[in-house]
C-alpha cells in the first residue's frame, strides 16, 4: 500500500477518492472548490479583523497538511472557521471594523486551541473512536452538520442583500445555479457552482452597468492590484484568559470534523473511521500553523462537502490542486481583488445554494443511518439542536459566549447523553 493514491483515471459519473478525471478537467473542479470555500474564508477573518490573504494562503496550506496526515485517503479542504469567530472577538475585544489590533491574543488561543485538537485526535488513533460514537451517534452528527449550513444562513439572507434589487439578484443567482446544476450536462454540469457564479455575474453587469439598476460592477480594483504581494503575517501572543475563551473550541471542531467525515464517507461508501484520529491531528496541526501565521483556525469545510455531494467527485487530487491554487491566490492581491469584485448579491445567492447543501448533507447522515425518529430520544435531540443552531441560540458565562453553533453541538451530545435509553 502506498503512502499515498495513485489516482486512476476515470470519466466515469462518479469518481472515487482514489481516483481522478484527466488533469484539465481536475484542474477545473479544483478552481470550482477554491470559489466554493473562498467567500466563506475570506469573510471569518474579515469579521475579525484578520487579513484575508494570509486566511486563503494559511487554508491551502492546511489542506496540505491535512492531505499528508490522513495520506490522501480523505477528500476534504480546510477553511476558515466560525466557530472561532465569536470567542475571538470577546478575547481580542474587537471593534468590527478594520485590521484587529489586539490580533496577538486572539492567534495565541488559536495556537493552543489546535493543540487540544491534535491531542484529541492522538487519544483517538491509540484509542480508537469508540468513545466519540458513543457521545456522538449519527442523530447528532447529522444534527451538528445540517446546524452548520442552517446556522449560517443568515449571513446571505440577511447581510449580503441591502437592497430590493440585490435580493432579487441573490434569487437570479440560485436560479442560475439550479438551471445549471438540472439542465446541462459533462463538466458544465460538475462546474455547477462557478458557471452559476458566471452567469450571474454577467446578468448583474447587464442590469447595473447598462440598465442602471443597482450598483454598478466596479473593476476598477483589479486593474490596480499589483499581481504579487506578501499578506500581513502577525505572530501570537499568549495569554490565559484569551486561551481559556479559545481553546474550548476545539471540542466544536471534533464535532464539525466528525459529522463532515460521517457524511463523505456516506457520500463515497469508504469508511473513514480508520482515518477519523488523523483527521483530527491534521486539522489540529494546521489550526496550529495558520495560528502562529496571523491565519484564522481551520476546520473540514462543509461547502466543499456540498459540492461534492452535488458533482459526485471524492477525488482527493482536486483538493490538492486547490490547495496550491489557495497558496498562489495568497500571495495575489490581484486575485483578492478579484474577488472582491464579485457582487455581493452573487457570492450571497451561491452561499445560499451551498449552505443549503451542507443542511442536507446532515440529512443524508440520518437517512444513510435509518435514524429511528420515532424514537423520542432520536426525536427531541434533532428536533432541540435545529432550532438551537438555527436560532443562534446563545449562552454567556462571564465573558465566554457560547453562540448557535456551540449550543447546538454541546446541547446534542449532553441531551443524547441524558435522554438515550439504557439497556
């Protein structure tokens, strides 16, 4: 067995996560993965006054990391985390606006947040995942992995149309994607995410360029970004009260990581248990690394998750190639500026698309699993976490804030830990 796939060819409709379509169109998948994270990666550190470059770089190369330490066995990339977001604000007492200027603090919890991770994932590879089913069986992983894409929701729905006119553009968006995503077929169809991302684009320069209807597409930035630059790398300070805001994180982060490699292997038909203890240390080791950069911590990315689900690619060569295409873009503040062109109102309506797609990869780990919810306890778990997640439930103890996502997560496990029936 080799340290790492060799990545057989394939043009079948479905491809393996150690195989490969030929490399143009792998390539391509690759690109649709960087787009599929990139609005999420950029917008963490953007709420937390981090430089959004060194997030993009610090996530190529966490996906690296990650892909070395599970030996290309799992296809997955690693992007910026919410969970970090409200803990990070309340240790570095952020303003909202502009660069962090207590950045240091925030990055030394990060640091010793990913250590707790690759301790927990080292306590899983002796130990097995044994311990972890027990406390979180599909009813909940599914329950914290639909959370993820419901919890977020928000953010598009409510943040990224200010106008009448930007809502309808986020609905012209997601119609796009759907007509793309049902009506075409081959690569056009695998590349649903970024055609869409395209098409609407251009429909939104046609309507505000030319018919004046909203803001009009400004490109302005990109003509004068230069193509090369280093991002503001920060070095971490390390503090206890900062540490003991962040670092409980990392139990969140168990959780993410779990529900997303229960839903690739449902997705696949691999078994990724074996795995499931490397993932961990990876993804503790590259929160690590981005930590001591000036980088978000990181986590399994569910929207990469959601586009698997929707082209049926596991392969884990992709995830290669956009990790090294993250790594370029960090360095590009061209390619930022890029970015930064893309309407909001379009990177809002493909949110809506992919996190959409992350509640129903929860979903499907209940379906895969015959959860039984005619079982109360099944029941009320699921039913209690939704809502929990959905309506950003929030709980504060001094000035530890424990918001939706973590809610949600603790509050499934600690309520299937109660409710579930003894034999």
């Amino acid at each position: 067995m080799s340290l790492f796939p060799q990545w057989r060819e394939t043009t079948h409709d479905v491809v393996a996560p150690d195989e490969r379509l030929p490399w143009p169109q792998t390539i391509a998948m690759g690109i649709q993965h960087v787009v599929a994270m990139f609005g999420a990666t950029v917008l963490a550190p953007l709420l937390m006054g981090f430089d959004p470059n060194v997030a993009i770089l610090m996530s190529g190369i966490g996906t690296l990391i990650f892909f070395f330490i599970v030996g290309g066995r799992v296809p997955s990339y690693l992007g910026s985390s919410f969970a970090f977001i409200g803990v990070v604000i309340a240790a570095s007492g952020y303003a909202g606006s502009g660069a962090n200027a207590n950045l240091g603090v925030a990055l030394g919890g990060i640091v010793v947040c990913g250590l707790v991770y690759a301790i927990i994932g080292f306590i899983v590879m002796g130990a097995g995942t044994g311990w972890i089913e027990r406390f979180m069986p599909p009813v909940v992983t599914g329950a914290v992995v639909a959370v993820i894409g419901l919890n977020l929701a928000h953010i598009p729905v409510k943040n990224m149309a200010p106008t009448p006119f930007d809502a309808w553009m986020q609905a012209l968006t997601f119609v796009s994607v759907g007509l793309v995503a049902v009506f075409t077929r081959g690569m056009v169809q695998r590349l649903l995410i970024l055609v869409g991302l395209i098409v609407a684009s251009i429909i939104y320069a046609i309507l505000t360029n030319g018919f004046g209807l909203g803001k009009p597409l400004d490109l302005s930035g990109i003509a004068n970004a230069p193509w090369f630059g280093m991002p503001g790398f920060a070095a971490p300070v390390f503090e206890l009260n900062a540490i003991l805001l962040i670092a409980p994180v990392a139990v969140i982060l168990v959780a993410e990581n779990l529900g997303h490699i229960k839903a690739v292997s449902a997705m696949t038909g691999r078994d990724m248990n074996p795995y499931m203890g490397r993932a961990f240390v990876g993804d503790g080791i590259a929160t690590m690394v981005s930590g001591a950069s000036g980088g978000t911590g990181v986590t399994t990315y569910a929207e990469n998750i959601g586009v698997m689900a929707a082209t049926k690619i596991y392969s884990t060569a992709i995830f290669v190639v956009a990790a090294l295409i993250a790594i370029l873009l960090g360095f590009s503040p061209k390619f930022g500026a890029l970015i930064q062109a893309v309407p909001l109102a379009v990177m809002g309506g493909v949110s809506i698309v992919v996190f959409g797609l992350i509640a129903v990869a929860g979903a499907k780990i209940w379906v895969d699993n015959k959860v039984d919810f005619s079982d109360n306890t099944n029941l009320i778990v699921a039913a209690i976490t939704l809502v929990l997640g959905t309506g950003d439930f929030t709980l504060k103890i001094g000035d530890f804030a424990l918001g939706g996502i973590g809610t949600a997560t603790f509050g499934a496990i600690l309520l299937y830990a109660l409710l579930k029936k003894r034999g």
